[in-house]
C-alpha cells in the first residue's frame, strides 16, 4: 500500500495537462473506482501506472511515485543507462581480446 497519495498534486498536474480523471482510468486501463481507490490511497500505482502517468502529466516517474507515496522507487527508464552499460561490455570484450590474443602469442 502506498505511503500516501498527494491528491492535489495529483489533480493539479491533470488540469495542467488538460486530463481528467476520466482520460486518467482510460490510459491507466482502470476503472472509475480503481482511480478512487488510488485518490483514497486504497491502491498503490504499478511500476507500469507511475511510467504513464509521468508520460501523460509531463513529469519525471521518480515524481510521480514520490506524490503518489509509492514505497518502493521508480526504475530508470530501461534505455537511461544503456550507453555507459555498452561501454562496460565493450571495454570487457577488449580485454578478454587481449588475454586470448597474448595466449595464442605463447603457444
């Protein structure tokens, strides 16, 4: 269950974007009820809830799981760290290159 739901933040970043709670449930493919749970914080936001959200009110995920109390945090994006992760793997591959290339020199 969620820490606590920020309902004004909430409802303001909705009227910022021009979204009702409506568009809200039909993006979150939640019913009206399931969108009351969460504005009573009866119901914690998924992973995938806190994504759309941020996509659909123009904020970070790591945002929209603070205001909605979300106890555990967002992960980052999967592609935010992709670059750095490749660069890991490639200095990897060069060295394992290095060792096969100075064995193959020994034998």
């Amino acid at each position: 269950m969620a820490l606590f739901f920020d309902v004004a933040w909430f409802e303001a970043r909705l009227e910022a974007a021009n979204l009702s709670r409506e568009a809200l449930a039909a993006a979150l493919g939640l019913s009206q009820s399931e969108i009351a749970e969460l504005w009573k914080d009866q119901r914690e936001l998924s992973v995938q809830d806190v994504c759309t959200i941020a996509s659909l009110v123009g904020a970070s995920a790591d945002e929209v799981a603070l205001h909605a109390g979300v106890s555990t945090l967002a992960p980052k994006a999967p592609l935010a760290d992709l670059g750095s992760r490749l660069e890991r793997v490639l200095r990897e591959l060069e060295d394992i290159k290095a060792q096969l290339s100075k064995r193959t020199e020994r034998q």
